[in-house]
C-alpha cells in the first residue's frame, strides 16, 4: 500500500516540490518535470496514455505559484500561467527520483536480473500445451526465459506451424530474410551453414542485422539417431570471466567495430551489410548482448592492420571460454520439443551428424523480438498477479 502524504512543500524558489510521506520517508519532485507530466485531459490523452503537451510549450526553468495538499493522497499544483495539475500519491510514489525507488522501477519494468550458468545448467522445461492455454504458464515461461535465458518447451505436435501458434501466444514473429519460419534440415547447396550436417560453432544468430532477433525459437520435428547434439553456453557469464580474466581483450572485443555479410536468396534475394561489435556494453561497461557469428563474419575488417591479430587474440581467448567444458551445456531435441533461447546473451551451437538419402534431421525456426516478448511478459504479468 502507498502511504499517504503528511506534507507537501516547494523549495529552492519554487524549482521543486518536497513531499513527506506518512511513513517518515520523503520525495524530491523537480518543477520542469512535474509541470510536463501534468496529467490532465489538456495536457494528457489518458486513453492513449500518451502526453499531448508539445514540449514548445514547455518552460524548463518553471517554478511553482501555489502547491497544496489536496487531501492525503493527491497534490494540487497552481502554475504561474494559472493552469491546474493533480497527482494522485501512489502515481508520484512510483515515481520518486530517489536511488532504490528508480531501481524498483527499473525491476518492475525491465526485470533485469540475470541467472547465470555454465555446464551446470538445469534446463527450465513447461509443457507446451500449458504455456498455450493457462496465464501462469506462460507468465513462469517469459519469466525464465528473461531471467535465465533459456527454456525448453516438451510435448508439441511433430509437424510444422506449432511455432506460428507460439507467435500468436506472444503477439507476432520477426520476418527476416528466410523467412517467418524456416527449415534448418540438409538442403543440396545451402545458402546458409545451418542447412547442412556439419558442426556449428557456438554463435548468435543475424548479427548481420542491426538489430538482430532478441529471442530464437527452435522446434525439433524429425532428429537424427547418431550426433546433432545441441550446444548452448550463456554469452554474458564468459564475457564476465573474460572482463576478469582479461580485461585488454574485453575491452578489444567491446570497442571494435566487426564486419558482417549475408548475401543470397530464400524468402526474397538479399545482401546485407553491418558492423557490431561482438560484446555490446550498456554505459557501465556491462555486457547486454553478444554479436558473434563466425560464419558471417565478413572478409573486410574496417580497421587499422595493427590492431588485427590483438583484435584475433582477444577474440580466440572469448571463443576458447565459450568452448570450455566448464561453460557449455550439451543436451539432443527430441521430436515435439521447442527450444526458446535468448539471442542476445546464449550462443548456440550443434554437433556434425550423418546425411542420408532422406532427411535425417528437422528442425522449424522462427524469432521473436524481445519487445513483444516483454509486452506480453507484462501483459499476462498484470492478468495473473491482479487475479481475485
């Protein structure tokens, strides 16, 4: 419950508002901000829950005239132009600029916790059925994918379209260049190295893109007897070991710009450029999403000779942590399971295995990406935690 408010004041001039909160705490609201979020129907389109006061408008250096306490849960706020605001106390609570209110936030709107794991994983399972047809399934689904970056869903029909259906569970999936799902099985002259019986390396998918898929589904309809085991390690627990272990090469691998290439024809003809760096870092210099793709890397590397074998060293340390027995999980899809996968944070990988006259291995592809994915998350979020 939010506690009411017992004062409301404006200090520095009238530049802020301080309100005392009834459990002894207290909240600091800046002036320019509180004018800009005044949620009345001028100024706020409530059934958009959009602003409709164009910033134009808006004095940065506004103070207030007049600031009351309406009753114990709302304040009431007179502008010098003599405009009216209203701000209920469980909205301005939220709200509060203070460190720990900002990171409660933060976790009600982001959940940014990251369970790590190497060799040691205990891969989530739920039913696919379940996830399909009851909320709190697949509210606990979302969750684990989001928190531990992986989770495999048991028991799907053994034919194609089953990921369609989970696209339609979350809201839609990414159309890419081969298509909105795609069939990883050995196709004569593949125009991709998924298409084929080989080994492939631990890798993210599409970092060729600018903005590549957030999450990757993966559903085994036919698997072969022998090999195509499937690997996976978590990308942010090495690029950690490495920052510790090497604090030159991660820094090498977070700065320099890599040069990806895809050119073919599959849903339409295609050539695609980008650089990515292959450790993306938020502005605290940790890791929030790896771009690696040896297959697509691009024979062009834009940048200064001297900098290439320290730029190769540092990547070898990263792919020789990834390959580790300490940090990869190994583990065979078998026919009816779906993989769900965090494409951002766990590279994938899978072990070579024999062609034959018929197709000996089948699985369905298909993205998604994470803002649908947390829309949904927060959607069936607030529909399971407001049940009676």
């Amino acid at each position: 419950m939010t506690p009411g408010i017992q004062k409301v004041e404006a200090l520095d001039a009238g530049r802020f508002v301080r309100v005392e909160w009834e459990d002894g705490s207290e909240s600091r609201y800046p002036c320019v901000w509180l004018r800009d979020n005044c949620q009345c129907p001028r100024c706020f389109l409530r059934s958009a829950g959009a602003r409709r006061l164009v910033f134009e408008e808006l004095d940065v250096d506004i103070v207030v005239k007049e600031v009351a306490l309406a009753d114990r849960k709302k304040i009431s706020i007179t502008w010098p132009d003599e405009h009216a605001s209203e701000y209920e106390a469980e909205w301005l609570k939220k709200r509060c600029f203070s460190e720990e209110a900002r990171a409660e936030m933060r976790e009600d709107l982001f959940l940014p916790e990251c369970q790590y794991w190497g060799s040691d994983l205990q891969l989530p399972k739920i039913p696919f059925e379940e996830i399909m047809y009851d909320d709190e399934s697949a509210y606990k689904w979302l969750c684990t994918l989001k928190k531990v970056g992986i989770v495999l869903l048991t028991g799907a029909a053994t034919r194609q379209g089953e990921l369609v259906k989970l696209g339609h569970r979350i809201g839609f999936l990414r159309l890419t260049f081969y298509g909105p799902t795609w069939q990883v099985q050995d196709k004569a002259d593949a125009n991709n190295v998924a298409y084929t019986t080989g080994k492939l390396c631990f890798h993210t998918d599409y970092p060729v893109l600018q903005h590549p898929p957030g999450v990757q589904f993966l559903h085994c309809i036919k698997q072969t007897d022998s090999g195509g085991e499937s690997e996976v390690v978590d990308g942010f627990h090495v690029a950690n070991k490495l920052k510790k272990q090497n604090p030159q090469a991660y820094q090498i691998l977070s700065s320099t710009a890599v040069d990806y290439t895809d050119v073919g024809v599959d849903y339409c003809d295609f050539a695609v450029q980008c650089k990515q760096r292959i450790i993306d870092v938020d502005s605290r210099g940790q890791a929030v999403r790896i771009n690696y793709n040896n297959a697509t890397r691009d024979t062009v590397f834009d940048i200064p000779a001297e900098k290439v074998r320290p730029f190769y060293a540092a990547l070898k340390e990263f792919d020789d942590l990834l390959n580790s027995t300490e940090y990869k999980f190994t583990y065979k899809l078998k026919p009816g399971d779906i993989v769900t996968f965090d494409n951002w944070r766990v590279l994938h990988g899978r072990q070579s295995y024999q062609s034959g006259s018929e197709v000996a291995r089948h699985l369905e592809g298909a993205y998604a990406d994470w803002d649908v994915v947390m829309s949904r998350l927060r959607l069936l979020r607030k529909r399971v935690l407001n049940k009676d």
